[in-house]
C-alpha cells in the first residue's frame, strides 16, 4: 500500500508458468494522477494504458496472459490517503 503522495510507483512480478517459461510482468502507476500502464513479457498491456486515480473507481484490475498462466493486477483504493 502507498499513500497518494509516493510519487510514481513501479512494481514489477518474475514467474514461471506451468511449462516452466519465465514471465515478467510490471506496472506504472501514479497514485495522485492515477496514470497508469502495465506491461507483460515487455509488451504494453491491452487496455491498461489509463487512469486509476483517487477520483475514479476503488477497485481497477487488469487481466493478463503470460505464456500458460493468467493472473489479474489489482489497482485498490482503500481511502483518499491510500
């Protein structure tokens, strides 16, 4: 959890899907601005290119594919503070 004043905010996830090939996937998001994009084996996103910000919905999630596995990035708002 970071507050809205972080600042920008990377994250990045190294896996192995059930074949056993490596996946990385990362996020960029701004919590004041709520920019954001996400990438998956350094590839933009589908439609995670937008805004996620305190102003917007509390919840934001972007499914994703990477090889044999499928996961799901979660943006949450528990507050105006975070």
């Amino acid at each position: 959890m970071v507050s809205i004043f972080s600042g920008e905010v990377n994250r990045t996830w190294r896996f192995t899907d059930g074949a056993g090939a490596g996946h990385e996937v990362v996020l960029y998001h701004h919590p004041l601005t709520g920019a954001r994009a996400a990438m998956v084996d350094h590839a933009e996103l589908d439609q995670s290119l937008g805004t996620s910000s305190v102003f917007h919905a509390a919840t934001t999630t972007m499914p994703f594919r990477a090889g044999t596995a499928r996961g799901t990035i979660t943006i949450q708002r528990t507050s105006l503070a975070s």
